[in-house]
C-alpha cells in the first residue's frame, strides 16, 4: 500500500477512535530487555553528495538516552562493482563514527551495483574483527519538472506541490524532501515522506501535495529569499521498504493498526542493523517570497 | 422428487444402521411443536421426556420435537423459564401430532432459572464446548455504556476472551477471530462489530438465543475451525402485538411484534440507532464538532405457518456504520437476507431448506485535491443454500444430514477518483469467486443405557472458480507467473473428509463423563494481523497457494449436577492442532495487493487447556464462576526464526465471576469480575539510531506480556411498579463499567519529542475506559 495511503487509513481510523471513544494515556514504568551490541549501518549515499558519508554505530538499549555510542577505526570501503574500484572512506577526526570520502558521482550509473565492506570491527573489544558487506543498486533519476508552495490557512501548513512524469512499465519508488538554503528540514525518519508509484504509474503528477511543513508555530521557518527546494528522490524497493517498515514501528496506531512488532528489514550481513542504500535526487528551487506563499 | 429421494436414502441406510427396519407396532410418534402459551413463539432446545425411562430429545431450532414412545406413556416437557408440563399419553394411533404451549414464569421467579430437566438433557449430549445464553441472560449482566451485547456476555465463558479491551471481537481457545463463524438467522457475518468493533451488530432485543459450539460443531456447520456462534432471532408474537425499546447514553431502540395472521403469521422489527454524533459539536475540537458518526441497525423478521407440516421464515438484517468529517468519509455494514422453509415429510422427518444471501461492504473516500480525492470500495457478497433433514428413527435417536452450498464473491478493492482529470490511476484489485460445499450426515443414538453417543462427518469440497487470475511464486514468494482463467472455470479445489465423533456416560445420577474428537476445515480467512481488526479489513480464499487450515480437535470432560439441581460444575479439558494456520510475515501489505498471498506464511497452532464452569441457579441469585487455564501457541519457518511463539490471545489465567441477585420483585443487583493474564507482547530489545531518529529492534514475537488485566462492572435494574390500567412497563437499568477504575492497557506505545530530543523516549500506555457510569431506560408495552 502506498506510504500516503497508509497514513490517510491509520489516521482516519484513529480520528474515528478519538471521535467515539474516551482515550487517556499515562506513562508507565517498564522494564526492558537489552539484546547483545550489534553494529549500525546508516549509509544514504546520493548522485548529488559532495561527500559520501557512512555512520557507524552500535545498538543501544531501548531507553538510553544520548546518541548511540559510535564504532571506530573500522575500515569501509565502497565498491563499485562493474570496474572493481574501490574507495575508502576515513573516519573523520571530529565526528567520532563518521566516514567519509570525496563523492565519486561518476560511479553512481543507473541499473549497476554497489558493494558496501566494513571490517576491522571490533564490536566486543576482544580483539575479534567483524566484517559486514551490503549491496545496493543504483536508481534511475525522474526529473522533477517543477514544485510549487502553496499556504493551507485551515491546516496551518506550507504544502509542496510536485510536477514529474512518473516513468510507465516500471514501479518506482519516491522519497521527498524539503531544503532550505541548503539544509534538509525534513531530516528524521518520522518526516520522511515516501511514494511508491501504484497510484499515478506512468501518468503525469501534476501538482500533487508530497510534503508538509508545519507553519503553526513558527512563521519563520520560511524567510523572504530563503532558496526553498524540493527534492524528488528516486529510492530502490528495499529502501522504501525500510522505511515504509520504520513509519509502521514508530508510529502512533502502532501495533494495533500495524500488526505485531517487527524488525525493519535492512541489508547489511552479519546481523547488523540499518541499510545501505543509494538515491538519486533531482530538485527545482523556489525563491521564498511571503507575499506570495504566505496567502 | 424430494421425497423419493429421501425415502431411498432412508431405505439404504436405516437396516445398515439399526439391523432392521423400526416397527411400529404398539408405538406411537408423538411429534410437533413446543411453544410459548401466551406468544406462540416457538421454543427451540426445549426438552421432552418419557417419565420414567430417562429417554427424551429436545426440541431443534425450530421448535420441533419428534419421539417414538412405546404405547402408554407420559411425556415431560420443559423450559427454562417456563413451566414444566406434564402429558399422559393414551392412543391407538401409530402417529400422534402433539402441539405443546408451555406457560412462562411469572416475574417473581428469576428470569434465567434452568429446570432439572432442561439440565439433564443438556448434560447428556455428546458435544462438548457448547454452551446456550438467552436473550434474558444476556441483558441482566452490565456492559459497557449499557448497551447489551450478546458477544461481549459470551466473553465470559471459560476458552472465550475479548481480542482486545471493550471489543466485540473475541478469540475462541487462542484462535484467530475469523476462525469463528457468526451467523445470524443461518446467514454469515463478516464483520460482527460497529464502531471498531466495540458494539456487536446483534440487536439484543431481536434475539431469542445464541449458542456458541468451541471447536466442536455439529456436523450441519463447517467452514470456520474455532467456533460457531449460532445466533436466533425472535420469530415475533403470533397472539397479539407487543413492544419493546429503550433509550441508553449511546443508542436508543425500538421493537414491535405481533401477528399479521393471528396464530398463523408473525412480524418482527427492530431498530437501533446511535446518536454520539449529537454530542460531537460540543467537542472542544473543531475537527471532531463537523464530524457525523454513527451507526445503526434493522432486523425484520416475518414468518408464516402454513400449515401443520409447512412454515416460512423470512429474515433480513442491515447495519451501517457512518463516519464522515471535512476530509473524509467512510461507511461499512453486513446485510443478511434468508429465506427458510421448514417441511415436515412424515411426523419423524424434519427438514429445512434455506437460501440466504449476505454482504459485507465498505466505502472510504477522502476529500481534498488531485491524487487525494480518492474512492475506495471493497465487496463481500455470499449466496448460499442448505437442504438439511432430521429424522428421528427412534427415542433417543436421530439422524441429520443435509447439503450446503454457498457461492463467495470477493472484490477487494476498488479505487477510483470522482474527477475524471485526476492523476489517479484506477486500481481495481481482481475480484475472487469460489464455491464451498458440505455434504453431511450426523447421527447421534443411545447404544446403552446411561450412553449417548455421536458420529458424523462433513465431506467438504471447495472450489475456485474464474473469472479470476492465480499465481505462482518462488521459494521467496516472488511471482514467477500469473495466470489468468475464464468465467466458469474450475482452476483449482480442495477436498476433505471431516469427521466428528462425541460420546457421553452418566456414569451416576450427578456425573456425566464425555469425550469427543472434531476436524473442521477453514477456506475463506481474514486478512489481518493486528489484534484489532479494522472495518478494512478484506476476507480471502484458499487458492492454489493458500491451502485450507485444518483443526483437530480432542476434549475429555466432567460435568456434575447438584441434587437440588443448582449448581452444576463443568471440567474440559482440550488440545487443539492445527495446519496451515493462517499467519503473515513483518509488515505485511494486506490493502490494496492484487498478490495478499505473497503476504503469507502458513504455520502450525496448537493450543491445549482445561476450562473450568461452575454455575449456580438459585430462585434470586445466579451466576458462575468460570476459569481457564490455557496456553496457545503457532510455529512457522518463516515467523519469529522459525521458533514457537505465543498467539497473541493467549490468556495463561482467565477468571471470571458472574453473578446477580434479585432483592426484590422490583430490583435487581448484577456484578461481573475478570481477571486474565496480559496479552503477549513484542517489545523492543534495544534500538539504533538512523538519520536523526531512533528506531526499535526486537528479538522475539510476543515474548513479552501485557499488564495482568482486572476489571468489575455492576449494574443495577430497578423496575417501576406495575399498576392497573398501565399499558407499558419501565425498567431503569444503572451500570458502571469498570467500578474500581483499573487502567487497563489497551497498547503501550513509546513516545517522546523528537524535536526536544530525537533520543529520549518514555513507555506509555493507553487505556481506553476508566469508570464509565451509564444509565438506560427499558419499556416494554
């Protein structure tokens, strides 16, 4: 089902709950069980990086409360499977867990493979290695002809309208972001906004609503010449998956809408935890003017 | 034709049964019906007795009794509620038509007081699990918001609980709840619950009775593998017209029956309709104040008697649930239809024809631009009919067999925009049709005295029928073909053999001791995998990749009866497995996928408990005291690394006591405890951090368990005073659900501000009703 989908069902299903029922909640005591330290993959890499980054990290216990602690002096390398080169990524000396190189957007070819190989990882600080390989596939671009902003007065909300023609005879998979002067806004998993294609294949999306961002609380949040830009991210099946499955575990109807709790499916071996995946971004900028997108 | 056929059936098969062909001489076949002396309503599960042999039967759905006494004897017949009466009987005929009205109780006697007589036979029958609540029953206990509920009051059964807190939907020995086949009047319901399932459709005032069979069915039933809840409507009275209705905090409701011939034809009609939506504009929120809400229910009933041999029923139901606001709108109801022809060939066959067509549907549509102006159908619609015959050999014996069939047709989902324009594409998931048929013979006999003994088997064949579209997958349920097959054809079908066997010994006068073992076969299953089923939920066959599930049953049991008859103890104890039990992998797609059966993962179940009743009739107080002690488990390669793991009903402890006490003629105290242990749980084993946010990782499927859930309602029923000349009588009925406000978890969820910080999160549970006092006002006239 489409991710939209699925947030218009679970959210009519709750209104529909709140709307009939008494409903009072109450934070309780309880008491989890940690499972044993297992290696965290977030590695995102796209054709427009400047640098591709991998953060690595380890599994924490459900109630830490700080950023997971990170994984060092591990060796990662990205390979790019039809020439065999290979570049590596170096941890950076001020964030801890972060490995970057310089971007190789020549790599990233449509419809070729990528590997992913993290080794020298000591997890349990005994001395023995771990060593952890994922693939992922490249996607195709879809140009995003146009975006609009467009002020919803009842929702208090500044939507983004997305123009493209949706590729016919294939399924694909869309993530969409907002950018403002050049930092996401729309970042965390929970604000991120994901498609697949069932809906519109092969139809034009003319103007379609991809994303919100709240104007309730802060007006400002958009200023005169902010470069506001939409990004329409062409994913892989399994990255929408991935996310698709971390939207049903963190969200509100969970898991009486979504089933039994489960695993978010990831691609990295050895039992480690997260995705390595690759998208391909295409963006149209818009140059922020109250006058007009605050009506 | 018919009767031919019959006559041959009954040739080949009664010397192969009984050695020789049953002799008349000196006997007589006393037959007909039982009835309410003042309504005429029949009677069904009314009990007739030769005195002094201990030999009896009881009357079937239809009132009917038919039993072959030897020369002069005298007859018993009882009821619960009813008086009992007694009939000498002195004839020279070989068949004696005996109509018998038995006069209901007074109101001073309490209304659910079960006569010896109706225990004993009770006692003696050779099911298991089965369990009877009439409509009186049903409305003396407190529920939530006052509004009676035959399927909540069935929760209170020992093996029976509550899929989740205030829920109609319940889960029969750690089944699933579509493993259980609802019928009202013979016709399936999908959906048996309003307004997420925290009402029943089932109007209480409409009922005359309903009988839940756990996993133990009649030969006459098959398709679901947990349970049959057999629910009656009120045939309406056929002596004079009469009403009933009441108004409550969320629904009002209103019934009249009465003869449209008098003592030939009656008519029923009920209604009900919620009126929560009035209360919405003085919501504190704008969204909920422009909302409309509500549901509502019709039940008709007519029935026609012909003649002595010859009665019509006609039935119909049809709810709808309403939902709409500013942005959306929704809309779900069952509708049910049945025509049923009750055709007596000889004094000692029955038979029963019905033809009966149900509907599930529901509609969602979302305002709003473009791609989410949006609508969605989903159709469920069943055309079934079953010829089935009783004929009663001889006292203490008796033969059903019949045949079923019902045509399913399945459109799960449809969607399309209003706007022509629209970037939407049409998605129209392939419609599924199939036939499911049953061939049964049942027969239960007494081979000594003190011995009741069943044996029977439903050969059930289903079939999958085009126009229609089946695939093929690979080990990783990925489609490798789709094939597509014309209308009319056959593609693919499954068979089986469904034996069922129960025997029963009154080893003393108080001890009865019983065993039995059933198989029943499931093909049509409920897509869900939450414990709370939603009204979008869609229903899908067996085809050539989902085999049907398949239960095996075997219960022992004890039953003792006090000499004074009331109280009586019951002891089961049970072990159910079974086959391709339906389950779905991690984050299943369920809507809207035109392949639901890559979504699955078939497994084992298998469950095994005791289950403990005992019950006690006084003349001002009644009640039991059930407890179950049980433990469900599934098993599947493909679920929870292909380990056991809990069903998510699986209640270790279950108690729960009934009990309510006449003070007076005019007032009446009901209270209810029930205590089980938490619902198995997954919960997060730690977490990791990816983009910004925190997401969980388990380790096992529901190795964790709720909070223990405890809860006490009370109700109290005061009733006003009769006077002379008065036309109607009232009834105030004061409830309070959960008396000591308990918090029971409904979910736990995980919560924090991510904005503050993405990295701290606290546990947080949701319960859905504190103490919830209500208040209800019965008339009856």
């Amino acid at each position: 089902m489409p991710s939209n989908l699925f947030h218009m069902v679970r959210s009519l299903l709750l209104l529909l709950l709140l709307g009939g029922m008494t409903r009072c909640t109450e934070i309780i005591e309880l008491d989890l069980n940690t499972d044993t330290e297992r290696l965290v993959v977030d590695a995102i890499l796209s054709n427009q990086d400047r640098f591709f980054v991998v953060k690595l990290s380890r599994s924490a216990p459900y109630f830490a409360t700080e950023a997971a602690p990170p994984v060092n002096h591990a060796h990662v390398e990205i390979i790019h499977e039809r020439t065999n080169q290979r570049l590596t990524l170096e941890e950076d000396s001020l964030l801890s867990g972060h490995y970057y190189a310089e971007a190789r957007p020549e790599i990233l070819v449509p419809g070729e493979t990528i590997h992913l190989k993290i080794s020298h990882v000591d997890l349990k600080g005994n001395g023995t290695m771990e060593t952890h390989r994922a693939s992922a596939l490249v996607p195709e671009v879809v140009p995003l002809d146009s975006a609009q902003i467009r002020y919803n007065g009842i929702r208090e909300t500044w939507q983004m309208l997305a123009f493209f023609q949706d590729p016919p005879e294939v399924e694909n998979f869309y993530q969409f972001k907002v950018v403002q002067n050049d930092y996401t806004v729309t970042r965390r998993p929970d604000d991120m906004r994901i498609s697949n294609d069932q809906l519109f294949n092969g139809n034009y999306v003319n103007g379609v609503w991809v994303h919100s961002i709240d104007a309730s609380n802060n007006q400002s949040q958009f200023s005169d010449d902010d470069r506001v830009a939409l990004q329409l991210i062409s994913i892989t099946e399994s990255y929408y998956d991935f996310i698709y499955a971390i939207h049903q575990e963190i969200s509100t109807g969970a898991p009486l809408f979504t089933g039994p709790p489960a695993n978010v499916p990831g691609n990295i071996s050895g039992h480690a935890l997260g995705i390595f995946a690759i998208t391909a971004i295409s963006e149209f900028e818009i140059i922020f003017d109250s006058e007009i997108h605050n009506q | 034709m018919i009767r031919y056929l019959l006559k041959i059936f009954l040739l080949l098969t009664s010397p192969f049964l009984y050695g020789q062909i049953p002799s008349t001489n000196g006997s007589v076949v006393v037959s007909g019906y039982i009835t309410d002396a003042i309504s005429g309503e029949i009677l069904p599960g009314a009990t007739v007795i030769i005195q002094g042999t201990g030999k009896g039967t009881s009357t079937n759905a239809y009132g009917y009794y038919s039993l072959t006494i030897d020369g002069e004897q005298t007859l018993t017949a009882a009821f619960v509620g009813y008086s009992e009466k007694s009939i000498p009987i002195n004839t020279n005929e070989a068949e004696l038509r005996l109509p018998i009205q038995l006069d209901p109780h007074t109101q001073e006697l309490s209304e659910v007081e079960i006569s010896a007589l109706d225990r004993n036979e009770q006692r003696k029958t050779p099911l298991m699990g089965i369990k009877k609540l009439d409509a009186a029953t049903i409305k003396s206990l407190p529920v939530l918001f006052g509004e009676t509920d035959p399927l909540k009051t069935l929760q209170l059964l020992p093996g029976i609980a509550a899929t989740s807190e205030g829920a109609s939907g319940f889960s029969v020995r750690g089944g699933n709840p579509d493993q259980n086949l609802l019928l009202l009047d013979e016709a399936i319901v999908y959906n048996g619950g309003h307004l997420l399932g925290f009402f029943s459709i089932f109007n209480n005032d409409a009922i005359k009775e309903v009988t839940v069979y756990k996993g133990d069915l009649p030969a006459s039933a098959g398709g679901r593998i947990a349970s049959l809840v057999d629910i009656r409507t009120r045939d309406g009275n056929l002596t004079q017209w009469q009403g009933a209705g009441g108004i409550g905090l969320i629904s009002s409701r209103l019934t009249l029956d009465g003869p449209l011939i008098e003592n030939k034809s009656a008519l029923l009609i009920s209604g009900r309709r919620t009126y929560v939506d009035l209360f919405l504009p003085l919501s504190s929120d704008e969204n909920i104040q422009q909302s409309q809400l509500y549901f509502y229910d019709l039940n008709l009933k007519a029935n026609y008697i012909l003649g002595d041999n010859d009665r019509i029923f006609l039935s119909a139901y049809h709810g709808l649930d309403a939902f709409y606001n500013d942005d959306a709108r929704m809309d779900f109801g069952n509708s049910t239809l049945s025509l049923r022809w009750n055709h007596l060939f000889s004094p000692k066959i029955f038979s029963h024809l019905s033809l009966v067509h149900s509907q599930y549907n529901y509609y969602l549509g979302s305002t709003g631009d473009e791609i989410e102006n949006i609508d969605w159908r989903s159709n469920l619609t069943d055309y079934s009919l079953k010829y089935d015959f009783t004929y009663y050999p001889k006292a203490g014996d008796q033969v059903n067999f019949g045949l079923q069939s019902i045509f399913h047709t399945i459109q799960p989902a449809h969607i399309s925009s209003p706007d022509p324009a629209s970037t939407l594409q049409e998605i129209k998931v392939p419609s599924a049709r199939s036939l499911e048929h049953g061939l049964y013979y049942g027969h239960t006999f007494q081979p000594a005295p003190r011995w009741t003994a069943r044996y029977g088997f439903r050969l059930s064949l289903f079939q999958n029928v085009g126009k229609g579209q089946s695939f093929r997958f690979d080990d990783r349920f990925n489609i490798t073909d789709t094939l597509q097959h014309r209308r009319g054809e056959i593609y693919n079908q499954y068979f089986g053999l469904e034996p069922r066997a129960g025997i029963s010994w009154l080893a003393t006068p108080h001890i009865t001791l019983k065993s039995s073992y059933s198989q029943t076969r499931q093909y049509i299953h409920l897509a869900s995998n939450s414990t709370s089923s939603t009204p979008l939920d869609v229903w899908f066959t067996s085809s050539p990749n989902i085999r049907p599930q398949i239960a095996h049953q075997f219960s022992v049991g004890a039953n003792y009866l006090s000499t004074n008859n009331q109280w009586q103890h019951t002891l089961e104890l049970y072990y159910k497995k079974s086959r391709q039990a339906i389950d779905f992998k991690d984050h299943p797609n369920l809507l809207l996928n035109e392949a639901l059966e890559a979504e699955i993962r078939p497994g084992n179940a298998r469950s095994k408990g005791l289950e403990w009743m005992s019950q006690y009739t006084g003349n001002r107080i009644t009640g039991w005291i059930a407890y179950t002690l049980s433990r469900s488990e599934r098993q599947s390669q493909w679920i929870n690394n292909a380990r056991p793991y809990l069903s998510p009903y699986d209640h270790l402890h279950d108690l729960t006591i009934v009990g309510s006490y006449q003070i007076n003629d005019r007032l009446t105290i009901a209270g209810n405890w029930v205590y089980f242990t938490g619902n198995p749980v997954t919960l997060p084993v730690g977490r990791f951090d990816f983009q910004g946010g925190v997401v969980p990782f388990y380790s096992e499927r529901n190795a964790e368990r709720m909070p223990d859930y405890h809860r006490m309602d009370l109700s109290l029923t005061w009733r006003e005073t009769p006077k002379p000349g008065k036309k109607w009588q009232g009834e105030w009925n004061f409830s309070v659900y959960n008396l000591y406000g308990r918090k029971n978890a409904w979910t736990i969820n995980f919560v924090g501000d991510d904005d503050l910080d993405a990295y701290y999160k606290e546990a947080e549970k949701t319960y859905l009703f504190s103490v919830v006092p209500s208040i209800t006002y019965n008339i009856k006239f």
